[in-house]
C-alpha cells in the first residue's frame, strides 16, 4: 500500500500522501473500518468485489450477487 500511495503521490504531485499522513490513514483504517468490514463479512448477505477490476467487470458482479 505504501508504496503504491508513494508512486501516486509521484505521478499526482499529492502534497497528502506523505509518509506519516500514510501511516496515520493506515492505523485510522485498522481501527474504525476493518472491523466493521469483519462484521459484515460474517453474514451470508456480504460479497467481496475487487475494486481494481474494470467497470464493467465490477457491474457484472453487483448485477450477478443481486440476480439482475
């Protein structure tokens, strides 16, 4: 992760993707969202979708989890 965010911040000039604000971000994930994502991950009603597939690939997944 780090070093995808340290490329970014290359190629976008992001002045918000320093090392610490990286870390802070990171540690603020592992405390208020993991859980909630391990939470609901427990039920029978949760799917995982890979958020880097293509568009079109992500809407064919929604479609296919909410029968459509």
């Amino acid at each position: 992760i780090i070093k995808r965010i340290e490329k970014r911040k290359t190629l976008e000039k992001r002045s918000d993707d320093e090392f610490d604000t990286i870390i802070k971000r990171y540690d603020t994930y592992m405390e208020t969202t993991k859980p909630v994502l391990e939470f609901y991950s427990e039920k029978s009603n949760f799917y995982e979708i890979d958020g880097t597939l293509e568009i079109n690939e992500i809407t064919v997944k929604i479609d296919a989890f909410l029968n459509v």
